[in-house]
C-alpha cells in the first residue's frame, strides 16, 4: 500500500530536483547566463556592422 501519509505529491526539494526550472539559479549560472547574452548581443552588433559595411561598398 506505501505511506499512508504520502499524499502522492512531491516536496519542493523532489521537484526542483525533477524539474530544473524550479531550481534556483547559482551565482556562477546567472553570470554565465549574463556573458552568453552579452557576447550574443556584441555578435549581432558586429554582423549588421558587416552588413553595413557591405551595402555601402556595393
């Protein structure tokens, strides 16, 4: 039959581990996080630099 107290939820703790969204987020996680979007965000700058540059020399 099981635990008759199981009330056949999880706790938090079993569902941030089953689910890591719920997780929270680590330090070291939000500032990896923070440089992906910033070099993403310097990437697209240079690509319409190129871009730019491009349609300028045509």
């Amino acid at each position: 039959m099981g635990d008759p107290t199981d009330t056949g939820e999880d706790s938090c703790s079993e569902r941030a581990l089953n689910r890591p969204e719920l997780k929270p987020i680590t330090r070291d996680e939000r500032n990896e996080e923070h440089h992906r979007t910033e070099y993403a965000r310097e990437e697209a700058s240079r690509k319409d630099q190129r871009q730019e540059h491009v349609r300028r020399t045509d």
